[in-house]
C-alpha cells in the first residue's frame, strides 16, 4: 500500500494579506474554510499507529495534532540554508519531542535518534543504529531559522488555546500563562550576571560533592 500524502492549505500569518487577492486580513477572509479543510484532512495524516494506541504520549500526540495542527504548525516553518538536506520539519519536530520528554541536552538526542522506536515517534522509517541527523544539523537550523513563521506559529496556538478556554478568566485582555521551566543548557564554570543558580551533587575523583551550577531559565 502506498503511503498518503496529505496536501494540507498554505499556512498565512493570521494579520496577513489573504492570498485569495480579496484585499482583506487572512483572519477575515479565507482563514476558517482553511481551517475547516486541514480538519477534514488532518486525520489522513496522522500514522495509524498513533491513532490507534492508547498509552498517554500517543494520546497527547492525538490531542495536539487534532485541537492545534501541530505537524502543520512545525511544517510552516522554514529557515534560509540552501537546498537543505535535512527538511526544516524534521528538525524542529525533533527540538518539540526533545522538550516533550525532557530530554536534557540536544547531544543528548543525538543517541536517541539511532533507536528505531524514537526514529518512528518523528515520524521517520526506523532504521536501527543509523543517525537520522547530527547535532550540528540543529544548530544550524536554530540559527537560521526564520522567526516570523515561529512567531505566527505561537499566536496561532494562543489563538486557539483562547477560543478552547484553555486560560481562566479574570483577567481581562491579559493572560497569565504558567511555562514549565527546562534548562538543556549548565555550567559549573562560565555564567553571566543574570545566570540562575542551583545546588546539584557531582562525583569527582570518586566522591560525590554539592557544587554550584549556572543556567538561563
């Protein structure tokens, strides 16, 4: 059986022009027919393995998938290498499953990425031992990545988490919202004045001692 490729509507930032030529703001023209059609065709292109599993991350794939188009979110994103081997959408699929689990480092990942069951998580065709990319491939990404489509990318997710009520009210035309802190990158050593601090127990020299250790929030 073939796979399904799912052509899903051009994703617009919601202040816009729309495409269709009408002159009007994309969130008043042409944004909710497109909305309507990514819903129809989002589940063909969700994998049937996730549709279909019952364990909790599987599930919040599904949430997040169905409610906030995540793979159309991450897809919209670009950024300006030239002729890139590694698709954008890959990369940046990587970075959201790497916070996702807590993953700690994005080296860290690199090991994750040879096991076949997170090579599938990803979407990509499992093959044992073999590196889906570096490291070096995200960092490249990060630095070339083009912010406006991150920017919409958000307000489209808080646009949408509004309209859920996924906020509680009370607050007027502010939103207070909670982000868990993640920390992917310490040191013992270099640190600036606004660096946070924190006590973690290291061994040395096989013994274990309380040291201090500096990172951005």
């Amino acid at each position: 059986m073939g796979e399904v490729v799912v052509v899903l509507p051009t994703r617009v930032g919601r202040n816009e022009a729309c495409r269709c030529g009408s002159g009007a703001k994309y969130k008043r023209c042409c944004r909710e027919r497109d909305e309507a059609l990514r819903r129809e065709q989002r589940g063909a292109a969700l994998p049937e393995w996730i549709e279909g599993s019952r364990r909790k991350l599987h599930q919040f794939e599904k949430y997040a998938h169905h409610v906030f188009a995540l793979p159309d979110l991450l897809g919209s994103l670009r950024d300006k290498r030239r002729r890139p081997k590694i698709p954008t959408f890959d990369v940046v699929n990587r970075l959201f499953h790497t916070a996702l689990l807590r993953i700690p480092s994005i080296n860290a990942l690199e090991g994750d990425l040879k096991e076949a069951d997170f090579q599938k998580l990803i979407g990509r065709q499992p093959t044992p031992e073999v590196k889906a990319f570096s490291a070096d491939v995200v960092a490249n990404v990060l630095d070339k990545l083009e912010l406006d489509g991150l920017r919409d990318a958000n307000e489209e997710v808080i646009h949408k988490a509004e309209r859920n009520k996924a906020f509680r009210d009370g607050y007027g035309a502010l939103r207070c919202v909670a982000i868990d802190g993640w920390q992917p990158f310490a040191s013992y050593d270099r640190h600036c004045p606004r660096c946070l601090t924190r006590k973690v127990k290291r061994k040395r020299g096989g013994q274990t001692e309380e040291v201090e250790q500096y990172y951005h929030s």
